[in-house]
C-alpha cells in the first residue's frame, strides 16, 4: 500500500545529486501555491529504489511527480528516465528533466524517452525561482494528474 | 619490338603470352636488381611478392583475351614490386598488349612510387593526427564549459541568496564584497556559454547549400532589428551574389559584423556598408563601418577567442564575436580579415566560395593531359572512345 497524502500535499521526488542544488530547489519550492514535500535522492539507483519502494525507502510514498537532473552518478538521468517508462506501474508518473544542459541533442533524447517536460536550469537565481514557481503552478494548478 | 623496349627512358619489360620475360631494359633491371641473364625466360611473378602470385597470375592471364588493348594496373589500390634481396616496394604499372607474328607480348611500363606513396602516407597520418586532435579539442571545450557551469551556478546563485537575504546584516564592505563576486560569477558565466556556443561550431558537409548572400544580411538584419532602430544605423548594400555555405552560419556572421559596427561607433549614426567584389572563382564579402577602428597592430588580434581591446567599462561583451566569425569563415574554406585605417573605420572582408562550386564539376575542368595517374589515363581513354 501507498502512503498517500490525503491533505492535499504534493510529493515531489528530485533526482539530484548536487547537494546545493537540492538546497536552492527546496528554497524556490517555499514559496510555492500549492503545499509540497521535497524527497530529494542524489543518484539514479536511489531513484529507483524509492519510486519502486524497496530497500531504506519501503515507506516512501508514490511521488506526484519527478524532477530528473540528466548528469547523475552511476545510472545518468536518461537511463533512469527509460526505466521509469517502460514500467507499467511508474509510466504515468511525469517526468520533468531539469538540468544544466541545453543541449539540442539532450533535449531530443530526453523527449525520445517519453519526458514529460525538459526544463534547463537558468544561472540566475531570480530566473530560477520564476522556473521552479512556473513549474509548481502550471503542474499542480493547471495541468490534472493521474490518480496514484 | 625488343630495341624499343631496349631504349625507353622509363623502366619496362616485354612479357611474352606464357607469363615469361623476353626483355627488360637496364632501368628495370635496376629497379629490381637482377642482370639481364637471371630475369630473362624467368616468369614474371618472380619480380611480385609471392602471396599475389596466382591472384597476379589470373590477371595477367585475363588480360590477354580482354577487349582494351592497355591498361594501369592497381588503379585504386597500391602494387607491390619485389626485389631480388626480397625487399617490396610500391610501383605504378601501365601495360599494353602488342600482337606480333610470334603471337601476342605484353610490354610494360614501370614506375616506382615509393616516394609518392610515402609522402600520401605521411600527409594521411598527420591529417589524421589534426582530425584528431581538433576532435579533442571540441570535446574538451565542450565538456568544460558544460561543467564548468555546474559549480558557476552555485556561486552565483548562493552569493545572490546571500545578497538578498542577508544585505542588512552586513557592513558596507561586506555588501561591496558580495556584489564583486556576484558580478565576476555574471561576467564568467557569460565566458562560459560563449565558449560553449564556440566550440559548438561545427557542421557536416551535408548542411552546406546554396545561400544568397543578401538573404543571410536580411536574416541577421531582422535578428538585430531592436538594435539597428535605436540607433536608426544606415544600412545599405550592393548587389550580393549566391554562395555555397551553412545558411545558419553566414546569418550569424553578417550578424555579429553588423552588431560589432554598431557598437563600435562614436559617430551619431553608425553607417554599414555592405559589398561583394570577385577575386578569381572566389566571392569576396566586405563589411564596412564609420566605427571607431582597430589600431594597425590589432588588426590579427582581433580575431582571437576573448580577445578584448576595451575595458568592461568602455564596451561591454566577452570578445567572442570575431572569433566566431573566423571560425565560420574558415569552416565554409575561407579567409577572414580586417582593415583599418586613422578615422576611417573598420572594413572585416571574408571569402567564400561561389554556390555552384561543387566537387563534380570541379574534377570536369580539370585538364585531360595532366600528369601520369591511372585515373587520368582511364578518363582520357573513356573521352576518346565516347
């Protein structure tokens, strides 16, 4: 069984293994519309394990959606990205990637996996607080998730 | 028969139909370091390495009841002769089939092109050798830059956090400290994804087409629309012809040429001049500006990666923009080059190759008679006879 948030609560799982990274998302996040929590995992093999609940993550709850940095450690972004879509059970769980990368054939590649959304982290602070706020508003407000 | 092959300046033997030599004149003989006695009625496979023996003896024998009377032999590919010492070396073989009463002879003519071969092999490893080392080169800019950004951002983005949260906890000089790094994160990361743009600079053949000059200019024109309205510069050009290039690139040339002029104009309105002059089957494109010039002994510098003759404060940018345009030149086979003289402004020329310059008819020009290569030979022998 799924521990679901029955109040309302977004989980989000961010694959990102740069420590000050997660911190800066987390900041952006607390301004947010909508309540989140912020599960972060600093590898691939990690992800995985949480979104299939196994090992120290048994009781991790299915996340909303995921936010997939594409430079990780061991398992890249991409092939974490594969895995998730073409697992029946996690499919439909979205996927945004957020990385540094705007590189036409990174984005080409990530679209060919079934990313739902490929989002390139902008330099400036300010700018990326306005990304993380677009994301949050147009995901949980805009857009209809599936059921969990 | 046997005189003419006696006396010919290049090295050559008669074979009779059998495979065996009749005659070898005293170069050929030199060349393969035998005496007259131990080559003649010998087999001419004695004079090829062994493991081509019977494929050599197939040939020979095919080519006695083929229709064309000669032929090179090896044509595509290297021939390899053997010495009595049992060295082999590379020759080029022209054969021709002579009827006589005593039946059909073969005489052939040999040249030994070690030399040739050995200076195609040198040229084709350190060709290599470049291909290579400008691969790594685009890799490792690449990668830099890509990761490079990575750490970049964290220093901005947590000295801007720091900035934002904590300005009123600090002193003067603290809040003065803070902006410095901020501003050296800017300017680096700016550094940085020029970098990144330069090293990506790379096309295949294949996205090479025919692209009218003046479309390029109207392209890169209407990219700088904003820039070219506040200043209302007056932009005018000549006649433009249609040249062979990456459509993409040559906007982003006339681009930054024309972005580089209007920044680098004291007068009230920058005025840009754009013509095209012919220069053999070469296409010369100059770009002309009322800007404040190069000095004479910065004219080569200008073109280098980050190379800057202002400081931040008098004009702002990286110093990347004719560094790319040099790239862009060069990659479509061409030339850059600046000129510039006291208050006259600033002239940056560039070559390129006219649109219908492609391969095929480029070989169609070449002389029928030029020198002695098998390719030539065969295109000659297919003229005369079509």
């Amino acid at each position: 069984m799924r521990a679901q948030a029955v109040d309302g609560t977004i989980d989000i799982l961010l694959v990102e293994d740069n420590p000050g990274d997660v911190r800066l998302t987390k900041e952006a996040l607390k301004f947010a519309k909508v309540t989140n929590r912020l599960h972060a995992v600093s590898d691939g093999e990690a992800a995985l394990k949480f979104l299939m609940q196994r090992g120290e993550y048994v009781d991790a709850p299915r996340p909303h959606i995921v936010l997939l940095d594409l430079n990780l450690p061991r398992k890249n972004g991409n092939e974490i990205l594969k895995e998730i879509k073409t697992d029946k059970s996690l499919r439909n769980i979205p996927v945004i990637i957020l990385t540094t990368s705007n590189d036409p054939n990174d984005v080409a590649q990530s679209y060919n996996h079934y990313a739902n959304c490929y989002v390139c982290k902008p330099m400036e602070l300010s700018v990326f607080h306005e990304v993380v706020r677009k994301i949050d508003e147009f995901w949980f407000t805009v857009a209809r998730l599936p059921m969990a | 028969m046997h005189l003419a092959v006696g006396t010919y300046a290049t090295a050559s033997m008669m074979v009779n139909e059998d495979g065996r030599i009749v005659r070898a004149n005293s170069d050929a003989l030199d060349m393969f370091g035998y005496t007259n006695d131990e080559l003649e009625g010998q087999l001419v496979e004695v004079l090829i390495p062994s493991a081509t023996h019977t494929a050599h003896r197939d040939l020979r024998r095919n080519f006695l009841v083929e229709d064309k009377p000669k032929r090179m032999m090896g044509v595509g590919r290297v021939v390899y002769g053997r010495r009595k010492n049992g060295t082999e070396f590379p020759i080029e073989v022209g054969l021709s089939r002579v009827a006589t009463t005593d039946g059909p002879f073969v005489v052939c003519a040999l040249i030994d092109i070690s030399a040739r071969v050995a200076a195609s092999t040198s040229l084709e490893i350190r060709t290599r050798e470049l291909e290579r080392s400008n691969a790594e080169l685009q890799q490792f800019a690449y990668v830099a830059s890509h990761d490079l950004q990575e750490p970049l951002r964290m220093v901005s983005s947590f000295c801007e956090l720091l900035k934002d949260n904590y300005s009123d906890k600090l002193d003067d000089d603290g809040v003065e400290f803070i902006e410095f790094a901020v501003n050296g994160a800017r300017r680096m990361k700016q550094l940085i994804n020029d970098l990144l743009d330069y090293s990506r600079l790379q096309f295949s053949d294949d996205s090479m087409s025919s692209v009218p000059v003046e479309d390029a200019l109207s392209e890169a024109m209407y990219n700088l629309t904003s820039v070219i309205q506040d200043c209302r510069a007056d932009i005018q050009w000549t006649s433009l012809p249609t040249v062979r290039g990456n459509r993409a690139h040559l906007v982003r040339l006339f681009q930054n040429l024309i972005s580089n002029a209007i920044k680098f104009c004291a007068a009230p309105v920058p005025r840009i001049r754009i013509s095209a002059d012919q220069d053999g089957a070469n296409w010369i494109i100059s770009v002309k500006d009322n800007g404040i010039g190069i000095d004479a002994d910065q004219l080569d510098h200008v073109f280098g990666v980050f190379q800057r003759l202002h400081t931040h404060d008098e004009y702002q940018g990286t110093g990347i923009g004719l560094a790319i345009c040099k790239r862009i030149a060069e990659s479509h086979g061409g030339t850059i080059w600046a000129q510039s003289g006291n208050g006259q402004g600033t002239t940056i020329s560039f070559t390129m190759l006219p649109a219908e310059a492609s391969a095929e008819p480029l070989l169609d020009m070449e002389p029928i008679s030029s020198g002695s290569s098998g390719a030539n030979l065969e295109n000659s022998n297919a003229r005369a006879s079509g």
